[in-house]
C-alpha cells in the first residue's frame, strides 16, 4: 500500500507550511471581511456596479464557485455512481470540495446583499415562485446530501450506503446547476438570457469547471506530499476533461446560433459577438480560446503527458470559466433593453446605451473572499480528516483493459 | 350598477353617503356620483381587488423636453433628483424616435404596475409584491436587496439606493440596501387623493397628458378612455398586461 | 494553600453568577433606568404598561397591515409614535442617546435598522430638500456607445 510508504497527512509532515497556507487564506479572508464592512457602511456607491449593472464581479466569482462546486462532484459520482474505481479513490475529496465550494460560492453573494442584515429574513420568508428561493433550497439540501454522502464513504459502518446516497447527490446536483441555469434562463426581458439553453449549458460548464478545479487540487496536494502522480490516472483525468471542454465549446457555439437563427436575437449576439468593446475581447479571448482552445491544444500536444501541463490546462479552463461568468453576467446587462423595437431611444437613465461598468476594489476583495472561503474550508479538512486519494492500483489494472 | 362594489359591512358614514347617492343619483348625474362612492376607502379599510389603479399616457400631448412629472415625482417621493448611474430614478422621460419614419415621442417611463409583474415572481422573500388593487411595491422591511427583480425588471423600472440617506420624507421612508420604485404615490392614493404627483404636475402644466384612475370602474374616465381609443402596452409581447397604457404610438 | 486557592476560586463563582441571576432584577426595579421624556397628549395609544413590552410587536404588525393590505388607521402607526415621542431638545426620536426611541433601546443593547428610512422627526417638520437639483432631459453616454 503506497499509503504506509508516503507521508498522506500533512500532519506530520509540513506543520509549518499548514500554518502558512491557512495564515494567506485567512489574510485574503481580512481583506474580504474588511471590503464588506467598509460596504455596509458606505453602501453600494463605492462599487462600480449601480442601477444599469445591478450585478457585478462578486456574482461572477460567486455564480462560477457554485457552478464549478456541483460540477467538481462529479467525480465522485463516476466513482460511486457508475462504479469506477479510480474515482472512488477521488470521491471524499470531491465532495469536500463541492462543499467548500459552494460555502465560498454563496458567502459572496450574501456579503454583496444591499441587507445583509436580514439574512435571517431570506431563510424565514420564502416566495416558491422564485427561482432564487428554489435555488437557496437546493443549496442546504446540497450541503446535507453531500454532507451525508462523505459520512458514508468515511465511515466503514456506513460504507453500504455509499452507493445509494451517491446516486442521490448526482440527481440533486443536476438539479441544482438547472436551477442556478434558470436563474439567468428565466429573465425573459433581457436579449442576453432568454433563453431555455442556459441550464443544460451550466450543467456543461460544470462539468469542465468542476473537473478542472479537482485536477488543480489534487496536483497541488500530490506536489504537497511529493507524490508522483500515476501515469494511467493523470491520462485518464486529462482526457476526460478535454471532452468536457469541448462540450463546453460546442454548447456554446449552439447557444450562440440558436439565438442568431432562431430567437434572432442579431442585435445581441453582434454585440458580445463583434462591437461590444471589452465583452467580445472576453469572449473569444478570455472564455473561447484561454479557457478552451488552448487547453485542448494544451492536452493533446506532445507535452500533454506532464503533471505540469495538465496542471496549466485545469488553470486556464478555471480562468476560461471566471471569463465566461464575465461575459454571460455583465455581458448581458450591459447590453441595453430594447422597451420599444424599431425605435432608438434615450433618456437620463441610460436607456438605449450601453451600460458602463468599472470594477472597484472592494468588489474584488468581496468576489476572492469566496476563493478563500472554500480554500480555508479545504486546507482545514484536508489537514484533520483523510481526504487525499489513495489508490489501490491493482483496480486501475484491471480497469484499464 | 357600482352598488355592489360597496362592502356590505360598510360604516354608518359610508351607509349614509351611498343612502344619499341613491336618492339624489337620479335627478343628478348618476355616473359622476356613484364613482366618487366607490372610491371612498375608509382608513381601516384594506386596499381591495376590486379596484385596479392604471395610468394613460397620451404621448401625443406629452411635451418633448418638459420633465415636470419628474420634477413632481422627486419632490413627493423625497429623491434628490439626480441622474448618475447610481441614483435612484422612479419616472425618467425616455425620447424615442422611430428609425424608420424618424418620427420622434417623448414620454414618461415608470413602473408599469403589471398584472402579472416578473419583479414579484423572482423576489426570493416576497418583498416585491402587487397589492389587491394592482399597485405593486417592494416591502422594504423584508427586502434583501439582491436585485434579481431589477434584473427581471422589462422596464428597468426599478432602483437601488447605493447610499446612506437623511430627511426622507416622513410619508415616504426610503433607504440604503433595498430596491425601489413608483409606487403610484401610494400614499395620496390610500389618503383618498385618487391621483399621483406626476398626474397632478402633468394637469398643472397644462398639457394633461397623464391620466390616472380605476381601470375596474366602467364609469372612471381612464376606463371610457380605454374603451374609446386604442392604448399600447409596452412590451406587450411578454404578456404583463401592464396598468399603464401608452396612447399616440 | 491549594485549599485556599481553591476556596477562592469557588467564592468568585458564586459572586459571578449571583450577581448574573440579579442583573435582570435590577433592571426590573428599576435602577439606572433610561428617562425617558412623557410623550405629548394624555396617555399613549395603548397602556402605557403595554406599550413598554409590547410595542415591538404593534409595530410590526401595522407595518405588514399597511405594506400589505392598505390599512392607514393611525393609532398604531410610526408616524403617530414619531410625533407623540419626538424629543423637546432635538426635535427627534433618535437623534441622541436620550430620545425615546433610543434610550430604552441603548439600555438595552437592541438595535434598530427603522431610522435608515423613516424619518425621526414629525411630519410638520419635514422640508422637501430646496427644489431637487434635476437636469434637463439629456442624452448620457455612460461609458458606450449607441448600440
């Protein structure tokens, strides 16, 4: 067993740079908790967002974080689900992450709130027709299941449950990311998200994201311990998210044509397409080929075998996925509502321009708080609790063939 | 025929009042004092179903370049009347002009108080609400400000205020952190006034381009309007059925 | 010696949580109680003995009744409170640590969010701010371009 070999607890092994780790999380945390405060206080106005760009950066890190948490269990869905192996060496940290992730995905959004204050009144008052009160459901059942779901897996008593409970966290996770699709699917008025693909696509897109985030860490914890990563594992992690970004790419080209040839949304899609200024630069710059093309290129290549080369891959499709956000979010309200088609309007309030959007600081400070969140959450478990994968590879033998 | 939009447990004042109209209806115009019957709400009174305030806006008499509905609605509503991106606007004049005729309208854009208004279906706590009588509100004490319901908003109708404020108008709090917009002067209209600031400087400027009444009494003049000339609704393809009609365009 | 210590150590307990369980006595007969101003008129819209304890909740309940329903009667009304309560210095109900609306509440440690936008002071009080500045209808390029 390579686990009697390696030291897998950082306990023993690197005290000092736990502490390190946890102490630029917690200072990243500092910066966060400062922004929000100077926020309530001061209130909105000193963020860039404002009455045409009602959401801002804090969303776009947010929505990828929640995005990217149920897709990072897929992992250990294929592991107990479809009852491979390999993956279910992989399953304990998946969850964890989807957890840490989805903590940090929606502390950034209540940190942003206008009332803060009045959390209390979001979790007593519920409106069922909204998508946004559906989705906070799907959120706490999600830290129970999965919740749950890890309970199973670590406790040997329970290990017989692991199965049914996984199978669970999977239907509960499609759910979820259709919900957090229709969030945006569901705004009927607005050229940019009218539009019914927006929940199959946010299932794509988290598929990629959430890959992409395990492939991170867990480089990052194999470097940690000086493990090599096998050869077999690594191919077979990389290959599977090259398909994932490719369905990425390819939904994406849908969604684009649909709205050209069927919803003829021309207006809109020329502008995120080709004359929107920052937002078509995002796109095929930042979402299209950072975050797709290049990774793929990236894997296939000759390099493609490397631990780096992987790791660099996973990195871009994360950035790639914090691009996309970008675009889809802001990209969407900065596009201007058109109340009377045929006409070209203008008033004091910004109707028929395009809405400007200049991030300040603070609403930085406010978006990384999540990354850190979910980092602190990770590192503290990681170092307690048995969450590093331990393969046994006699099963990755027999998989292979 | 407006009888029955009296409650049966109505005071003795209000017993006495339609007692009078009954009597005097018929030798004076029947319609015109009827009307007035209905209207009358009592304090206690809940704002009932019955009643569906709306607005026409006749934008052929509306003047490009005067913005004294504006003017009236900040000094009711207590907004000071800036126009940055961050400030607070609850009635904008919006010019048009058509692209391909160049035919240019100006007119007032506020909350179009819709039937079926999206703000209230994406609300995560139910603060944004319609009352029985169509008026639709953000609750302020149960709003969370996450303004999905500026993002749902067809009109962009609605607003945040990015601000700490001071001096509200005792009759129309407002503050930081929520989301808000016209409210219909919800204040005049519970006080009996029956007409909104903007109406009111809109009449007082001589053009009476705005009209605001009950779309549910057959006998108010928003109703006969209705029924006499065509009205659009804007965005009529999301199928809102919005209480604010538009005429002229 | 350790028993001493140990003694000690028990006393102080003791003192501790005596003085804990007579903390709310204390505030029941009424020492160092907040004065509060008399309100105007004859009584308050309830008695007086209710309304200490309970007008939390006839606040919130007119509140959802007029934001809700439509219901304007005045007697439980914030706007009533205001004017019978406003203080004869300051002229508001929260300006300073003294006013009625705030003394109990600072005794206390509650905090209330209402002041961020009901007004403090009485309606006659009210001036609109001096002719909102509002610009002509105008044309604003916020950072774009006409689409």
């Amino acid at each position: 067993m390579p686990s009697q070999e390696f030291c897998l607890s950082p306990r023993e092994c690197k005290p000092g740079q736990f502490w390190s780790l946890l102490a630029v999380g917690g200072l990243v945390m500092l910066g966060t908790l400062a922004a929000f405060f100077y926020l309530e206080h001061h209130g909105h106005v000193m963020t860039g967002m404002n009455n045409q760009i009602v959401w801002g950066l804090p969303h776009v890190f947010a929505v990828f974080l929640i995005v990217a948490a149920s897709g990072v269990l897929n992992v250990a869905s294929i592991g107990s689900v479809f009852g491979k192996k390999m993956y279910k060496a992989r399953a304990p940290l998946s969850g964890l992450l989807a957890i840490a992730m989805l903590a940090g995905g929606l502390a950034v959004l209540v940190l942003d709130l206008g009332r803060p204050d009045r959390l209390i009144v979001a979790m007593t008052h519920y409106n069922f027709k909204s998508i946004f009160a559906l989705n906070m459901i799907f959120y706490n059942g999600f830290f129970a299941i999965v919740g749950l779901y890890l309970l199973t897996l670590m406790d040997r008593r329970l290990n017989h449950w692991s199965k049914p409970v996984g199978l669970l966290a999977f239907l509960w996770r499609l759910a979820l990311t259709t919900a957090t699709g229709s969030i945006f699917g569901f705004l009927v008025a607005r050229a940019g998200y009218n539009s019914a693909l927006y929940a199959p696509m946010f299932i794509i897109y988290s598929f990629a994201y959430g890959l992409a985030v395990f492939i991170l860490v867990q480089s990052v914890m194999y470097k940690w311990n000086n493990i090599q990563v096998d050869e077999r594992i690594l191919s077979r992690l990389k290959n599977l998210l090259a398909i994932f970004i490719a369905a990425c790419l390819y939904f994406t080209a849908v969604l684009h044509l649909t709205n050209m040839y069927f919803a003829k949304q021309w207006e809109f899609e020329r502008f995120i397409l080709l004359d929107g200024g920052i937002y078509p630069l995002l796109f095929w710059g930042g979402q299209v080929f950072l975050g797709g093309i290049l990774p793929l290129v990236m894997i296939f290549s000759r390099a493609g075998k490397s631990p780096a080369t992987v790791f660099f891959a996973a990195l871009l499709v994360v950035l790639g996925g914090h691009f996309q956000m970008y675009v889809t979010i802001i990209g969407g309200q900065a596009f201007p509502l058109d109340l009377f088609p045929g006409y070209a309007e203008s008033s004091s309030f910004f109707d028929g321009v395009v809405h400007g959007y200049t991030p300040t600081i603070w609403e930085f400070l406010l978006g990384i708080g999540g990354i850190a969140t979910a980092f602190l959450i990770t590192t503290a478990a990681v170092r307690v609790l048995k969450f590093m994968p331990q393969d046994d590879f006699k099963d990755i033998e027999l998989e292979a063939h | 025929m407006n009888e029955q939009n009296l409650k049966p447990d109505s005071s003795d004042r209000r017993a006495f009042l339609k007692a009078g109209a009954v009597a005097t209806g018929t030798a004076l115009a029947p319609g015109v004092l009827l009307f007035g019957v209905a209207q009358a709400r009592a304090p206690g009174e809940p704002a009932s179903d019955k009643v569906r305030w709306g607005m026409i806006i006749d934008t052929t008499k509306c003047a490009s370049g005067c913005s004294d509905c504006v003017t009236a609605c900040n000094t009711e509503n207590g907004l000071s009347g800036a126009t940055g991106p961050q400030d607070s606007q609850w009635i904008r004049k919006l010019n048009i002009r058509h692209l391909k005729s160049g035919v240019e309208t100006s007119l007032p854009m506020l909350c179009q108080h819709c039937e079926h208004p999206p703000c209230v279906d994406v609300c995560p706590t139910g603060a944004s609400m319609k009352r029985a009588d169509g008026i639709v509100l953000v609750d302020r004490h149960t709003c969370i400000g996450c303004r999905y319901c500026m993002m749902a908003c067809p009109y962009k109708a609605r607003s945040f205020v990015h601000e700490p404020l001071t001096d509200q108008n005792p009759e129309v709090p407002r503050g930081k952190g929520c989301v808000e917009s016209c409210t219909f002067c919800v204040q005049k209209v519970d006080r009996g006034e029956n007409t909104t600031a903007c109406v009111e400087a809109c009449n007082a400027a001589g053009h009476k381009a705005m009209l605001f009444g009950d779309l549910n009494d057959p006998q108010s003049e928003i109703a006969q309007t209705m029924k006499t000339y065509a009205t659009t609704e804007v965005r009529a393809d999301l199928r809102l059925n919005t209480g604010v009609r538009y005429q002229g365009i | 010696m350790a028993r001493v210590l140990h003694n000690l150590i028990a006393w102080g307990l003791l003192v501790l949580l005596a003085s804990l369980l007579m903390a709310p006595a204390a505030v029941m007969a009424g020492v160092n109680k907040p004065v509060l101003e008399r309100g105007k008129g004859e009584r308050c819209v309830e008695d007086t003995e209710f309304m200490r304890r309970n007008h939390m909740a006839l606040l919130k309940h007119h509140r959802d009744d007029t934001m809700r329903r439509g219901i304007r009667t005045t007697k439980h009304s914030l706007k009533g409170c205001v004017d019978c309560h406003a203080s004869s210095k300051t002229g508001s109900v929260a300006a300073s640590k003294e006013d009625f609306c705030m003394a109990c509440h600072v005794y206390t440690g509650v905090k209330l969010d209402c002041w961020d936008c009901h007004a403090t002071k009485p309606m006659k009080q009210y001036r609109p701010a001096a002719t909102p500045r509002v610009t002509p209808l105008m044309v604003q390029q916020q950072g774009g371009q006409q689409p």
